[in-house]
C-alpha cells in the first residue's frame, strides 16, 4: 500500500464494465484529501459502477485505480475489509437491519470492523449520532424514523471508522427537496472537516446551490468542471 500526500482517489486511463459493455472509458481523474465532489449523470451512464470500483465491489480489468493508498486493480481479497474501514459507503435504499435497534446497527458494523471494546463503541456511537444530528435515538428501530433521519444513521454508520472519504450514491434519491437539502448541508459540514467527499446525485438543484467540483458520466467518458464548463442544464 502507497499512502499518497495530496489525494485519496487517483484513477489513470481506466474502464469500467457491467458484464461486458465498457460504461466509461479510458478515465483519468484524481480526487484531492478534503475536496468535494458531485458526480452525476444519466441512468445507466456508470456512476454505480465507479463508485462500486472504488471499493472493489466491482473488478477492475483495465487501467489503474488507487484509492486511500490501495492499488483497486492489484488489491488482494484479504485487504478489501481494510479498504473499507478507510471509506465510508452510503446509499441511496439506506440498507439498515429493520429488525434490529439503530445502536445495534452501528453495532453490527463496529464488530465487523474491529472493535470489541464496548465502552468505547458506546461512546463512538454517541459521537457519530451526534454529529450527524440525532441525539436519543439510539435505542429506537428504523420504522420509527423518518426517511430523514433513517439517512442521516446511515451516515453516522459510515463515520463510525473516521474514514478518508465518503462516497455516497444518490443518497437523497428517496428524500423530499428540504429533507434532501439538509442532508446535503450536513454532508458539506462533514466535507468542512477536513473529510473528502464524492456524492452521485441527479438533483442540479442543489449543484447550483452548494457549488462544488462536478464530474460528468456522458458516453463512456467523464466530463470535469474543473477542467472544462458546461451548463448545469445539460447534465442529466
């Protein structure tokens, strides 16, 4: 594993596939420690797929990824867990355990990742729920919440490790506009801390509202604002 100084993502001349149709081709990019990201595009355009890549959910056959140190297209199957803990993963259908407490889904995870000490996941739960804006919660079942707050425990699940990066795909697709909006506020809160952030979303709205960096999903490349312009209207 190479730690890199200035970045937490760095892809070079790569491919993504589903099944055997290249969905983007021959990419470079590179995402800088603490830069924040809007990735967006049409349905079906990659933007799953490349997130799925970058914790190797997805086997990359061409060119070069590295992400948090680790080589994606080398990575051996005993490094992805540690991979992981250095990526906090969100998305859109939240994918909490229903039948068990919020305390106890941030549990699961904390187990799964290494923590055995329960004084101190105890105390890391609080810290997480806090600041992601839920106080007492803890004991309550995610039937209990709204989709909002539901959203917001799924963040706090993928701060529990203190990652390098958050990448979150379209994790406002199933909220209404102002819910949607404070989750996007809290992501930029989390982004202020020095955290990077890489978020898939098809609402242009909030683009132009909270302006950021955007790369673009369009015909098997990608588009980067930060090196070329192009209107908000044509993104999706």
């Amino acid at each position: 594993m190479n730690i890199s100084q200035d970045h937490v993502v760095k892809v070079q001349q790569a491919s993504i596939f589903q099944e055997n149709s290249a969905v983007l081709s021959d990419i470079s990019f590179e995402v800088k420690k603490g830069e924040f990201i809007y990735l967006v595009g049409r349905t079906g355009s990659g933007k799953s797929s490349l997130l799925k890549t970058f914790y190797a959910d997805l086997e990359l056959r061409l060119g070069d990824i590295e992400v948090v140190g680790y080589n994606i297209r080398k990575i051996k199957s005993q490094e992805v867990p540690f991979l992981r803990r250095q990526i906090g993963i969100i998305f859109q259908d939240f994918e909490l355990f229903y039948d068990r407490s919020v305390a106890d889904n941030l549990a699961f995870v904390m187990r799964a990742t290494g923590w055995k000490d329960q004084a101190k996941m105890k105390t890391r739960m609080a810290e997480v729920l806090m600041r992601v804006g839920l106080g007492a919660i803890s004991n309550k079942m995610p039937h209990q919440l709204s989709g909002g707050e539901q959203q917001r425990v799924v963040i706090a699940r993928a701060l529990v490790n203190e990652p390098k990066i958050l990448m979150a795909d379209e994790p406002t697709g199933n909220l209404d506009p102002e819910v949607a909006e404070g989750i996007i506020k809290l992501f930029q809160e989390i982004n202020r801390s020095g955290m990077a952030v890489i978020m898939a979303t098809h609402y242009h709205q909030f683009i132009d509202k909270f302006p950021q960096r955007v790369l673009k999903c369009e015909g098997t490349k990608i588009l980067d604002s930060s090196v070329e312009k192009f209107e908000l209207k044509t993104l999706f």
